[in-house]
C-alpha cells in the first residue's frame, strides 16, 4: 500500500482479511486502498462489513463483562 503497488496491495489484503477477519489494520488499509481505486461500491460494501465486525465485537465484549461483574 505505502509503496503504490494499488493493486498488489488489494490482492494481498483481501487475503490477509480471509485469514484474519478481525484485522483492524487489515482493514483499514483496504479502506484505504479501495478510495484511491476508485472503487465506491466495494468501499461502500466493506465499511458495512467492519461495522458488523465491530457491532459483533461490541456484544462479545458486553458479554466479557457481564459475566465478569455477575
């Protein structure tokens, strides 16, 4: 990504993604790089995706603590 390789980073980030979901910076960076691709739609559809991440993530954690604090 930092070097400009927009399409190689792409490629590689997706793959990271599938082998670790949970990836904030994974992610982040494919933000990044589907912006200055151009590509709004998938843009659009993975912020979707990271905030269903981050919602599921949310209620784990609400759950952690629950059960912590009885």
């Amino acid at each position: 990504f930092k070097a400009g390789s927009l399409d190689s980073a792409y490629a590689d980030l997706k793959t990271a993604i599938k082998l670790q979901p949970r990836d904030w910076n994974s992610h982040v960076l494919l933000l990044g790089t589907l912006q200055k691709l151009g590509r709004e739609e998938e843009l659009k559809q993975q912020l979707k995706e990271v905030n269903r991440i981050d919602s599921e993530l949310g209620t784990q954690w609400q759950k952690l603590v629950e059960e912590i604090t009885g």
